[in-house]
C-alpha cells in the first residue's frame, strides 16, 4: 500500500511537471494588484534585470494548492502541498529586492546557511529554474521568497 501511495504521488508530479509546459500566458490573468494592495503572491519566469541591482523582473502566477499525504516506507506519514498554475500573466513586473530579503527552498532545512549565501542561491536559482514558482511575502515589513516547487 505505501509503494502504491509514493507511486501516485510521482506520477501527479510527473504530470504537473509534464503540463506546466502548456501553460500560455494570457492577459486576464488576475494574480496581482500591487504591493500595496496584496501582501503575498506567486511569481515565475523570474530573471535578473542586470541593469539595477537587486531587481528582478516576473510574471505573477495565479496558483491553486492542494494537500497530499505521503507515507515513506517506515510508515511515517506526512503532508506535502503541491501547487498547480491556473494561468501566468502576460503583463511582465518588476520588484526591488531589499538588501535583507529572505529566501528558503525546502534544502534549507538540513543545510547552515546564512542570509547572504540564500540570496546568492536565489540568483542561481532564477538562473537555472526560470519555470520554478516562487512565493513572495512582504507582509508585516518582512520580504520573503520561497521556492514552492
């Protein structure tokens, strides 16, 4: 039963991973009203705009998540939420990165890094990932991106 349960969870990421592809951008994609106006948003096709620092350029995604239970073979359960894109903005943004901002990818966990090798590992990211989706939270002061898939 756990070997049935690991092998639906691969075959759903495979097919997320497969679908993401098709996925156009479209311009009545509402995903995102501003800094201002929303204080956590999804973003992807993230670049580096070379010409300032600390900024990068996006189209906001709007995503669904959804919970999937997981059993490893020790019979160990546990949760693991899974995102899937509704549809990408064609509208291309840009955002400042302060010089503070948090980055995390589930890595991180089990790795000591400081702050500055995070936002180091972020720019590699973008650069290897452009499809990666990405969460960014500027509630309460706080600037905050995590790698979500």
């Amino acid at each position: 039963m756990r070997h049935r349960s690991l092998f639906i969870v691969f075959v759903f990421l495979f097919l997320f991973v497969c679908c993401r592809d098709k996925i156009s951008k479209q311009t009545d994609c509402n995903c995102y009203e501003g800094f201002k106006n929303q204080k956590e948003f999804y973003i992807t096709d993230v670049t580096k705009v070379f010409k300032e620092i600390n900024t990068i350029s996006f189209h906001c995604a709007k995503v669904i998540q959804g919970t999937a239970s997981i059993t490893d073979d020790s019979g160990n359960e546990s949760c693991k939420t899974n995102y899937d894109i509704e549809c990408i903005s064609e509208k291309s943004y840009t955002l400042k990165l302060t010089e503070k901002f948090l980055y995390w990818k589930e890595e991180f966990r089990y790795a000591d890094i400081t702050q500055e090798g995070a936002q180091l590992e972020f720019f590699d990211d973008i650069k290897a990932d452009k499809d990666a989706i990405y969460k960014v939270n500027l509630d309460e002061g706080k600037f905050e991106i995590s790698c979500v898939n």
